[in-house]
C-alpha cells in the first residue's frame, strides 16, 4: 500500500501553533496527542534524550484519519534561519479555501504574516485563480488558493 499520511511541522510553541492551524484552517483534533521519549526516540532522530511533544490535527477536506498535519515540539530545538519562498527543501503548505482574502485576514489577525501580493489570474483552459502566500505565527509559509 502506498498513501500519503502527513505533513510534519516542527514548533517553537506547538500548542499555539496548533491553535493557528486550527482557528485559522479548520484543521480538527482527532485524539492523536504525543509525548515520546525513550530509547527508539534517541535512535530515530540520532537525538540523545530527544522528547517530542505535539498532535496530529485532520486537515480539512479528508476522511476521518488522515492526511494530518502533524505539529510537534522538541525539548531541544535547533534554531536555523527563516524560512524563504525559494529556499530549497520543503517550500510551504497549501490550503485551497472560499476566499482567500478572507483567509488572510484570519491569518494576520491570528499573529501570522504575508509575503508578496494576492493575485488573481487565469490559466489557458479559463480557470481562474487567487494565489496569495502568507506564514502562521513561527514563519513557516503557507499558500492560500482559491479555484474558480
């Protein structure tokens, strides 16, 4: 079998991140909380003594288990640089949504941020779109779409 299961997005504060994604993207908790420690821990993440602490919140539109968004936090945590939208890696999240300009102002009045321009645009085969690129409230980067 071959699925995908989850996005992991590692906090500063994974319990107000948690609250942003779910206020601001009607993600859901589904009673998948996770404290981990031990020795497995240790040797998963070539971490000593890791503790992870953090939940698996349904990301909306799906079935009842999965995908999940799944925010957690380290005891230790390594402090890197911001994240950039041409960064190379894991770039951002999307979330396909009514209106994103109402969707962005949840987001700003939640504590996140924006970076450039909401756009509007039209494909060649007549969809139209509304395209805007935001961040939750510890900088990870979020694409906020809307298909017409």
């Amino acid at each position: 079998m071959f699925r995908y299961a989850r996005t992991n997005i590692i906090a500063n504060d994974s319990a107000k991140l948690i609250d942003f994604y779910k206020t601001v993207f009607k993600c859901k908790s589904i009673g998948e909380a996770r404290d981990l420690r031990g020795s497995w821990v240790d040797e998963l993440t070539g971490i000593p003594n890791a503790h992870i602490t953090g939940e698996h919140l349904l990301l909306p539109g799906y079935g009842a288990d999965h995908p999940t968004l799944e925010i957690y936090e380290y005891d230790q945590v390594a402090i890197g640089e911001p994240h950039r939208i041409n960064q190379c890696g894991f770039a951002h999240v999307a979330f396909e949504v009514d209106d994103v300009d109402e969707t962005l102002k949840d987001v700003l009045a939640a504590g996140g941020g924006q970076i450039g321009k909401v756009v509007r645009t039209e494909y060649p085969d007549g969809r139209k779109a509304v395209f805007v690129y935001a961040t939750d409230i510890e900088g990870n980067i979020i694409e906020i779409q809307s298909w017409s």
